[in-house]
C-alpha cells in the first residue's frame, strides 16, 4: 500500500448559508468549531442538506488520491449505525481500502455541517462522535508497517485516547505526514504541534496562517528560516500567492492558478495534499509535486463539495 490515512471518520453534509446565519450562531467564518449533539440537531434543523458525503480531512486527501490511481488505505472509526454504513460505503465506491471494522458504540458516527456563504467560504461545525474516540487498540500496527506513508491530520490530535492512536501510528510508521489542518487547532494544541512537527514528522502540510500561528509570528521569513533548519519537508499553501516547499536550502515555489470561478473552498488543503503526495510517491520532482498539488485544489474549488 502506497498511503494510509489516519483521520476522523466524518460524514459531511453540505449546505448554503447566507453571512448572517453565521452571525445568529456566533459562527467564525472560515474555521472549525466542535460542537455537541444537542448543537448539531438545532443547526441542521434550519438547513437544507446539498449534499451527503464520507468526509474528513484525511479521507478527503485520500479519496484524491485513490482517483489518481494510487493503492491507498483508510482507519478512520464509526458506529455500526445508518451514517456509518453509508461512510464506509462512500470509501469503498471510491475504490479505497477501509481498514477499520465497525462495532456497535455507545456515541454515533460523526457529521459535519460544512456551511458555504455565497462568497464560496466554508464554516465548518463538527460533531467528533464516535471518530473522536478513536485510541491505540483501533490502529493495528502491522497495517501502517506496509504503508509507504502514514497521512495524519491535526484535527485527530487531543489529549487521553486520540493521543495513544496518533503515537502508535507514528511510532510504527515508515514515513509520517501531516497535516495542521485549521488554525483553531493549531492555536488549541500549538506547543503539541511545534513537538510533532520539529521532531515526530517527515513531511507537514499547512497553510500560511496556520504556520504563522504555529510560530506566534507575523513574517513569512520567520516560517522560512524555521523551516529550514528542521531537515524535512515543510509544504505550505499561501492562497493566491502559489504554494511553497521548503526543505533544508531547497526552496521551490509554485504559482496559483488564475481567472478561476471559485464555488466552494471545501477539500481545497485535502486535495492540495492529494496531488502533492500522488507527484511525491510516484517519484516527480519537487516542482511537479506543487504543480499536481495546485492543480487539484484549483479543481476541486470551482464545484460543490471534495470530491473531483
């Protein structure tokens, strides 16, 4: 197996709202915010579902992948419930290894509102359910050994059993990635953060506020000097300013697309990390790594939803 993912296992439900929607629930456009059941079940009950899709940071990522042909696996863990039937039915349409076996748990499987504003930005309200409970007896070690890499998000990493998991499955990983996957996360668990990424990953995919964040800075030379110095491969996405790698004295950087109708940035960092990832195990050059990875996100923005 090329690449497994490791990530909460969420089913997303897609919707349309207008900016004051937002604001009558004291939402912050643009983040994540994890809520309850009780929150889940009185935000969707003023929403008109889009659409229904197996989601997750990793999943999408991996989803990506598997359409660009790759041999990829999936440990994300649901409830033996309606919503995870259909999440694991989702994966495996996709042509994705699931390697996680459904059991009957006291919490259901995870949902998120993903709620697009008509500027096409995505506020994300995230109920963890059951994926949150994920711990070290759901990762079976002789699966991540046959992997070539390891892809993790940061919206996995907490504190008790999610810890145990994300320790296991890098412990026994050949290579790791990662990505910082939204600032909210980053500012909940910087100091855990900057530990994994200086010593615990290999390759780290982030945007350019999450590592300013993750750096308490302001200046983008500040991210290039730490990147520098840590010997691996740090991958950062700046918006209409392109998408830049930094390893050691390597620095390659790759423009934006233009004149994109942009729809929906839901899935734009997963399948950036997608099509990076796709160039990077399929041995391309750095550049057309960032290339791929650009090209994916710029697709997946000018529809509805993560899936190309």
């Amino acid at each position: 197996m090329k690449i497994l993912g490791i990530g909460n296992a969420i089913v997303d439900v897609l919707c349309r709202v207008d900016d004051d929607f937002l604001k009558r629930n004291s939402l912050t456009k643009s983040t994540m915010k994890l809520i309850d059941e009780k929150e889940f079940k009185i935000l969707l009950s003023e929403l008109n579902i889009e659409e229904t899709i197996s989601g997750g940071s990793v999943a999408n990522s991996i989803v990506g992948l598997s359409q660009l042909g790759n041999n990829v696996g999936f440990i994300g863990k649901i409830k033996n419930d309606d919503l995870g039937q259909k999440y694991e039915d989702g994966l495996k349409k996709e042509n994705v290894n699931y390697l996680y076996s459904k059991k009957d748990e006291p919490i259901p499987t995870g949902s998120c509102l993903i709620l697009i504003t008509p500027d096409s930005e995505r506020t994300m309200c995230t109920f963890l359910g059951t994926a949150g409970k994920i711990n070290d007896s759901d990762i079976d070690a002789e699966i991540i050994k046959s992997a070539e890499i390891t892809l993790l998000e940061g919206y996995l990493w907490d504190e008790g059993e999610p810890k145990k998991a994300f320790d296991k499955a890098i412990n026994n990983s050949n290579k790791v990635a990662m990505s910082l996957s939204d600032l909210f996360c980053v500012e909940r668990h910087k100091n855990q953060f900057l530990e994994l990424v200086r010593n615990k990953l290999d390759i780290v995919f982030a945007n350019e506020q999450e590592i300013l964040s993750l750096l308490d800075s302001k200046s983008f030379n500040d991210v290039i000097s730490f990147s520098k110095n840590l010997n691996k491969n740090i991958i950062i996405t700046r918006g209409d300013k392109g998408a830049i790698s930094i390893n050691n004295d390597e620095i390659i950087e790759c423009p934006a697309e233009k004149n994109l109708k942009i729809t929906d940035l839901t899935g734009a960092g997963d399948l950036f990390a997608a099509g990076y990832l796709h160039g990077y195990i399929n041995k391309l050059s750095t550049k057309d790594c960032l290339i791929k990875g650009t090209k994916l996100s710029s697709k997946i923005i000018q529809k509805i939803g993560a899936r190309i």
